[in-house]
C-alpha cells in the first residue's frame, strides 16, 4: 500500500487496529488528535511511561494534534482530508458531520476519497445513537450465548473480538473501494458503514445457519464443536491436551494411532451422528484411556499419525516458544524515552521486511504533516500556537 495515504480519526481499539493493519501493508497513516490526544493513550499498564494498549495498535503512524472545535482545526483536516486516499473514523455517528465531514462535503473535499466508519451499530437505524463497547456487542449479537462451560452462563470472549472483527471487515471494505477507484477508475465510492453488531452476527455464521434451518437454539458447549467429536480438551497424566477431529475419515487413524481399536466396533460410536449422540460417554472412555500416559506420548503418537491435536500453551509459553520465532510472530520496537525494546504481536500478512516504527508522541509529527499539505505560515502560527 505504498503512497496511500490514511487519515486516522479513531481511537482506542476497532478503528486504531483497523488502521494499524493498513500501515503496516504500507500505507501512510497520519492520526488526527485532539489536544488530549487518543483516550487509550492514559490506559494502563505502561512501560517507561508508554501505554502497551496504545503502543500496540498504533505503531507504524504518525500524529498530528489538532483543535477541531476551531474553525482553524477543522480546515487544516479538511486540507489533510483533500490529500489523502482513505479516511477511517470510529466517532459517534453524528459527529463527522459537525466536522464539516459529511458524506457530500466530502465528495466536494475529494471525490476519490474512501471514507469508512467504525461504530457499535452503524450510522443509521434506531441503535446507532447508543454508545457501545466490545461486552455489550458480545452481549446483542449473541456472542455470549454460545460461549462458556457447558451448560453454564453465557461469557463474554476472552479479547475484543467484537471491536477486532469489526476494524478486520473495514480493512477488507477500504481496500475493495481502493480496487474499484484505481483498477476500475470508479468515483465517488459510497461510505463504508461497518458495525461492530453486524460484524459479530457474520462471525456467528455456523450458529445462526444451524438455527435459521433446523431451530436449534445454540448455547454454551465450552471447548466441544456442536458437529464434531472428538473435538474438544482431554485430560492427560500430566496436563489437558486437544483433539480434534474434523471429518469421518479421521476417526479410525484416530483409534488406530493411540491404540484403542475397539471403539471401531462399539456401536455406540459408529458415524459421526451416532458418536455425536454419544458423546458423554466417549468422552468418558477417552479420558480414563488417555490419564494413563503424559501429554509428550500422545502428541507423539497423535502427530506422527496427522491427527490435529496440541497441548494448550498459554500466552507466556507461546511468547517463549520458538514455533513464535519460526512464524514471525512478534517485532521488535524501541520506545520511550530511554529507548526500550518492547515486543508487540505483527501483522501476519505484513511484508517479512517490514521494520515497524514506535507509537507517535502526541502531535509529533503535527508541523511536518502541515509543511506537507501546503498550508502557509499563518495558518500553521494559528495550529501549533
């Protein structure tokens, strides 16, 4: 995404992540603050005085602060808005039309522009007024229903995969609009409207096609899949591990590799349907069989055989573990005033090259990003003073 430029006004998680994934493909993006600056930047915890929730999604950017309840702000955003590829903003609907942002002023701004919004329920319709966060987007979109122990409460995702999912479908809209203006030569490329809700029913499209076309009401299963067994922790002599069998073909490798042969001939556990039926008490002879020997054995025998399975790491095991290394996982950052190094999660389909760049000081780049739209000296005096 080299030469796209990106104005960034959003703040916290949806829009800051949707925007963080779009510089780190390249892209140029320039933060717009207001004099407080982004609210997560005071979120804790903080390392040498840099807040990580911060740092994390908003590396690779750089930071112009502006007063926008100034006629000054808002035409030097404007100005910034007329130089630019995409603009991202996940503001209470309403607000970018008090900011001189509405969709026709900005077909007047910059026909070629890509425009996109990040709220909880969209910019229309009779939610889209009410605040939202992540739980409560889990709580309306029926998230929370299917996940937790089995039979237990409904739970809330364990991170913001409401605010993460929503910032994921707005990557994928900028850059469709980005194809049709310069592959199609398409202007004037309507808004982009993505709501966190929507988003959560479209990741929720395996319990609602069960629903809409055989009733079934889903609810919390814990690990297991609603289709598929195995497909769930077992217990070891040592430690949990998983299994997980996703089709009929699977089954008897399965038995075969970790030498329990005679589930093949138990009638309790012939076909998917049947096991499924059943799965209470297979999960029972599963678990007193595997307790007799330690997770190491039976993974061996289990991937030797490619059956999908693992132990289950935790965060601290997977940030030491050198499948991490392997994979890319992690860059590397100096931040702050003493130039520590700090690791943060990259972009998986990032370039491997890629040399991420500390989160911007509040304003840092503000009098460069002026130079660069051409504003004069005056305007300039007015903004920084």
């Amino acid at each position: 995404m080299k030469g796209i430029r990106v104005v960034d006004m959003t703040s916290v998680l949806s829009g800051p992540f949707c925007t963080w994934l779009l510089a780190s493909l390249g892209a140029d993006v320039i933060k717009v603050e207001n004099p407080n600056g982004d609210t997560s930047r005071t979120t804790p915890p903080f390392k040498d005085g840099v807040g990580l929730y911060f740092a994390s999604v908003n590396r690779n950017k750089r930071s112009i602060k502006l007063d926008l309840k100034t006629d000054d702000g808002k035409a030097v955003l404007h100005k910034l808005l007329a130089s630019a590829d995409v603009f991202v903003e996940n503001m209470r609907p309403g607000v970018r039309d008090r900011l001189g942002c509405g969709d026709e002023e900005l077909k007047a701004i910059n026909p070629k522009l890509i425009s996109a919004s990040i709220s909880g329920f969209g910019q229309k319709g009779s939610l889209s007024d009410r605040p939202a966060y992540d739980i409560v987007v889990q709580a309306m979109s029926g998230m929370m229903s299917i996940n937790g122990e089995l039979g237990g409460s409904p739970t809330r995702v364990g991170f913001s995969v409401g605010d993460i999912s929503a910032a994921m479908f707005a990557v994928i809209g900028i850059l469709q609009r980005l194809y049709e203006r310069d592959a199609q030569g398409k202007d004037n490329i309507g808004h982009l409207d993505v709501s966190m809700l929507a988003c959560q029913w479209a990741c929720l499209e395996n319990a609602f096609a069960r629903h809409l076309n055989t009733g079934v009401v889903p609810g919390p299963i814990g690990s297991r899949h609603p289709s598929s067994t195995p497909f769930e922790p077992y217990p070891t002599a040592d430690q949990d591990i998983v299994i997980g069998l996703g089709s009929e073909k699977d089954w008897a490798p399965f038995c075969k590799a970790i030498g329990l042969t005679s589930l093949l001939i138990d009638p309790r556990f012939q076909g998917a349907e049947t096991r499924l039926a059943n799965r209470d008490e297979l999960d029972e002879v599963l678990g007193n069989y595997l307790q007799k020997k330690p997770s190491s054995y039976w993974m061996d025998l289990l991937i030797k055989n490619s059956i999908p399975c693992s132990v289950i790491e935790n965060i601290e095991s997977i940030s030491n573990n050198l499948i991490s290394e392997e994979y890319n996982a992690f860059s590397e950052i100096e931040v702050g005033t003493t130039k520590q190094k700090m690791r943060f999660v990259r972009n998986p389909i990032s370039s491997e090259n890629l040399v991420e760049t500390p989160p911007p000081k509040l304003g840092e780049h503000t009098l460069q990003i002026l130079q660069e739209i051409g504003c004069d000296e005056s305007l300039i005096q007015k903004v920084t003073n």
